[in-house]
C-alpha cells in the first residue's frame, strides 16, 4: 500500500514520519512555494520530527496523487474545499481518501465528508481519522488511542489494521456523523478551557467536560448520529489533550483570550464555534457553551460574562435532550 500524505504542517509531518516508522511507501506534498516544504526538503526535519530518506518530498501535485493508493489530507479544515478541488484534476476521485483534520465548514456547517461528497467524491471512499493524541508525545514513544471512521466498514477496518501499531491503538469507527461532529466541536470546548485557566477557574473544567460532552451528544443525536460517541476517543476522550495540555493550540488560544495577549499559531475551535452555531440552529439544539464561545469570538463580548452568564440559565434536569 502506498501512502500521499498532502500537508506539511505539523500533523502532516507526523503522519508522514508514522508511516515511514511502519515502512510503508510515502510521499509528502506541499504548496510550490510553500516554507514548510522548502524547509523539509533542505533539511529534512522541522521542530517535531526527522523525515527520513525513505521519504519522497514534492510540489508536483500530479506525481504526488499518482504515486498513492490512499490520499492522507492534512490541512486546516477551511482550505480543504480549495484542495481537493484541485486535486480531483489529477485523480484523486479514484483514491483512498483519510481526512486528518478536525472541524465544520464555517460558513455552511458541512462536515468535512459532505464538503468532498458536494465535490462529487464517492463517499465509499472516505475516512477520517479522529482522536486524541500530540505529536510531540508520539514521536517521544509515548502511545495513545484514535480512531478510524467512514461509510464503508470495509474500507475502515483495512485502514486500522495496516495502520496499527503499538505507539496509535486504532479503533474501528462506525458513526461517521458523531466522529466528525465530535472531532471538530471538542476545539471549540478546548478554546472556553483556556478561557477558564487563562481567569484563574481551571476548577470549572471538570464541569465544563460534562456539560461540554452533553451539548455535543445533544447535537449528533439531532443530526442524526449515536450521541454515544461524544463519550468517546473523537470527543471526550480527546478533552486530556485539547483542555488540559500545555501543546493544546485551542486551549492556549483561549487562555490568551483571557489575558488579552496575542495568539499566532492555527486554532481551528475559532471556524468551528461559527459552523457549530449554524448547526445548532439548523437543528434547534440548544448549545450554551459553543454559543458563548461564538459571542466571544465573533460579537466581541467579555469571555468571563459570557461564561458565567451560563450559571444564571434556568435549572433542567442533566441528561435533558
């Protein structure tokens, strides 16, 4: 099985690095012009990991798409309409697609399957690849769990099982619907946690994670998916690693909210509190938290007003749908 893994950020790079630690054949692109890539091919490792020899690094999108049996996209969520319109030129409709990112169209509320389905791609082909974990615990042989999720069983179980090992446990994903909606709104959680650590009140996070969890398994029900699964790896087993870890982009983006600092790096939970938001109105899913998160956001209000404002809501029984 030959591996193109299109990206050159950091989960990129790690997947890439995964693979080639599996032996497998792969090749990384990046944009022509593209820093990352200008900086891997000159020395073949950036602040995360080593890309060994093995390894074909390009810009050539057409040999990038050809030389592959499985398309891995590793980019942020909002390019990704962009690219895989570009690549279906060069074939990628007759691939194995695995989506390696986490979020919701922001101005249609798509999930990321739906928006390569709009652009004609065989939903028979398509799986995402969801759960917790950060590379820079990886590539330091600590393991973690994910999971695999998709339309077609089969297709699921032959990526897990050839891409199992014992730093990622894979878990076979069948709730395409609740691993895509929980995958992208545990950001928006990570970014209402940062605002809490940022005001002192990491306390709250313990309810934050319920509440959180049950806001979401609200939504997927509504969507209808298994709201199970925002009990699980894609949602609230990813909350150790977005609420509480030092190398959350979410969290420290909300803690950055919180002191009024400056936060520079890629914080997805930012274009997916704006799709959630669509969601849970197209729906009529009562979503507190992510509404709060958005008022912050997008209306420029007080992150601490806007949060404890929740504490004057009225009382309802805790697993109300």
């Amino acid at each position: 099985m030959k591996f193109t893994v299109l990206g050159t950020g950091r989960w990129g790079t790690f997947i890439t690095w995964y693979l080639a630690f599996r032996r497998y054949t792969v090749t990384e692109w990046g944009r022509p012009g593209s820093r990352a890539l200008a900086a891997l091919m000159e020395k073949r490792e950036n602040e995360y990991v080593k890309i060994p020899d093995s390894v074909n690094l390009t810009d050539n999108i057409g040999e990038a798409i050809s030389d592959a049996d499985v398309v891995i996209i590793a980019i942020k969520s909002q390019a990704l309409r962009e690219l895989a319109t570009l690549i279906k030129e060069y074939g990628a409709l007759d691939k194995k697609i695995v989506l390696c990112m986490k979020g919701i169209e922001e101005d249609s509320g798509l999930r990321l399957t739906e928006i390569m389905q709009e652009l004609g791609y065989d939903k028979n082909r398509l799986t995402v690849w969801v759960g917790p974990g950060h590379i820079q615990e990886f590539v330091n042989a600590k393991p973690n769990c994910m999971v695999i999720d998709g339309y077609n069983p089969e297709l699921v179980r032959e990526l897990c099982d050839a891409l199992k090992s014992p730093l990622i446990r894979f878990y076979y994903g069948d709730d395409i619907i609740g691993s895509e909606i929980g995958a992208a709104a545990k950001n928006v959680i990570g970014i209402a946690a940062g605002i809490l650590d940022g005001g002192g009140m990491a306390s709250l996070k313990g309810p934050l994670m319920a509440r959180g969890a049950r806001e979401v398994a609200r939504l997927i029900h509504a969507m209808g998916g298994n709201e199970l699964s925002a009990y699980g790896l894609c949602h609230l087993g990813d909350y150790e690693t977005t609420l509480f870890s030092p190398y959350s982009n979410n969290r420290n983006f909300g803690e950055s909210i919180a002191k009024g600092e400056k936060f520079e790096k890629l914080a997805e939970g930012v274009y997916t509190a704006k799709g959630l938001k669509l969601l849970g109105e197209k729906y009529g899913v009562d979503m507190p938290i992510t509404n709060a998160v958005y008022r912050v956001l997008y209306e420029d209000k007080n992150p601490f007003t806007e949060l404890f404002g929740m504490f004057d809501r009225r009382t309802v029984t805790e697993f109300v749908l």
